[in-house]
C-alpha cells in the first residue's frame, strides 16, 4: 500500500512505479488504486486481482529458490523427525556420500511442519497416513510395535518372562505418538496382552521415540518399541524384545517430495539410480485424502 515502499523494493523511482501502475490499469482497463493525498487504496477490482497475482507470484518464487538450490549449491536438503534421522537415517548416509561424494548432505531433525512447495527442502521423510494432497508420496517403511528393553535389566531386574511381570517394572511412553488416537500404546498393547493389574498411564514419559529408547537402554524401564526406529539397537544388542506380541502401525514412513523433484535433480541419479539415499520398498503413488503434517 505504498508506492514509495514498492520503489524502494524494486531499486526505482516512485514515479516509475506509479508511471507502471498507470500503464496497467489502462492495460486492463480498471482502476486499481484510490489515489488520495498522502495514502492509496485497493479499489473492487484490484480486491479480485489480488488473491491470484500473490499466488502466481509465491509459485515464480518458490520455482527459482527450488532451481538455485539444486544448481548453485549442489546440497540434498532432508527433513525428518528427530529419531528417525538419529535412529534411521544417519546409519545409512555412508550409502549416499559413497555414490554422490560431490553432493552435500543437510538433514533438518524436526517434528515442525514444513512447507515442501516453499523449496526449502528436497526430501521430507514423514510419518503418518500417507496423505499429502498436491506431492509426490511413495512408501518407505511399514512399522509394528512390541515391548523392549535392556540386557541387563533383563538379566538382573525383576522377572519378565511373560507380560503379567510388567507390574513391577517402569513403563516407558513416547508422548509424539500418543497425542494421535490411532498410534498404538502401552494401554492397547496391554489391553491385546489380556494384562488388566497394569498402571498403563505411569512411568517415564518422553517427546520423542529416540529419547524413550535411551532411557530403555539405560535400564530405566521397559519401551514400547517401533521396529523401525529401535531396528539399530536390537541389531546391536542394545535392546532386548520382550515377548511375542506385536501391534501393527497404522502409520508408516513415507517419501515426501514436491511432483518431479527427484526426476529434474539430475545429480540424484548416479550409476542408473533414482537415488542412493533411501532404500525403496515400492511404487510411487500420490497421496490423497486428508493432510498430515509435514
């Protein structure tokens, strides 16, 4: 609303702003602003011309920030959560930087939802339904729940050699997943467990799986475990699964990407391959329905 501002912007004159903003109002054939002494005001139809300009304008943007990261600075840009990159990704990176030395690798840790059309990021690895209206969304690792803990409470702490020995034991929960109804938790493992003389609510809580695997290794209680993100420490020893039950997740881990993304990045592609970075486990498919967060 000044066309003295929007000069100073452009690095012009006032008077060439307002000399553009005259050639397009005879252009179009409308007025656009109310000129008054010392302010201006949008008029009818600059109200209508102006939801779709913005828009126009944001997509221009977002498409030349998307091309200067993948051109200039030779950087793959990766969001995840916190304990998938900590738990999941990070192990696996050596796959990538062996085949794409050139390419610089930055990994946000984040539960925040992003905005992938913005450009900021090439890749976002989300946990959820699969959802994402308008992006490009394929299957990366399906999950399943179960109880887990250390060796060494395992061997020394109380027994634990069904689920009814729990009683005695911390009870450790991942407050991220138990904000969404449809995560499994200690009470519907317990319930499917046939357990009923369990406190499920008690014992350590923390926001995010990572840190709730830790204090499992730590021997401080027991973890209700996803597979995919306690698959390094089970491998390693460092976690113990208890019993034979396990929960299905009704969520997974997808591959969230803008439409076309990985197709112009040319440099993703080396020896034949779409990418190094994740191991694919099915088709590209677009997501639909309602949004989860990125």
């Amino acid at each position: 609303m000044s066309f003295s501002k929007a000069a100073d912007e452009l690095h012009v004159t006032p008077a060439a702003v307002s000399h553009q903003i005259h050639a397009l109002e005879q252009d179009l054939g409308v007025r656009l602003f109310h000129r008054m002494n010392r302010s201006i005001e949008l008029t009818a139809s600059a109200r209508v011309l102006l939801p779709g300009l913005t828009e126009a304008f944001a997509g221009i943007q977002s498409s030349v920030r998307r091309l200067r990261a993948h051109n200039d600075t030779g950087t793959l840009t990766v969001t995840a959560s916190p304990s998938f990159a900590a738990k999941w990704l990070v192990l696996r990176l050596h796959r990538f930087q062996e085949q794409c030395f050139e390419v610089d690798v930055r990994i946000s840790a984040t539960d925040d939802v992003v905005d992938m059309t913005k450009g900021d990021f090439d890749i976002a690895i989300r946990y959820g339904a699969g959802h994402y209206p308008g992006l490009e969304v394929e299957l990366l690792l399906k999950n399943e729940v179960f109880p887990a803990c250390s060796p060494q409470l395992l061997a020394k702490g109380p027994s634990l050699r069904t689920p009814d020995d729990l009683p005695v034991h911390n009870l450790i929960h991942d407050q991220a997943v138990e904000r969404d109804p449809l995560v499994p938790t200690w009470p519907m493992w317990l319930r499917a467990a046939g357990v009923k003389n369990v406190p499920a609510a008690n014992g350590l809580s923390f926001n995010n799986m990572y840190l709730a695997l830790d204090a499992a290794i730590a021997g401080h209680g027991v973890v209700l475990a996803q597979s995919t993100i306690a698959a390094a420490d089970l491998a390693a020893g460092r976690l113990v699964r208890l019993f034979s039950l396990a929960l299905p997740d009704p969520f997974a881990y997808y591959i969230v990407t803008v439409p076309g993304a990985l197709e112009d990045a040319v440099w993703l592609q080396p020896a034949g391959q779409r990418t190094a970075l994740l191991t694919r486990q099915s088709r590209a498919h677009r997501g639909r329905g309602r949004g989860d967060g990125l």
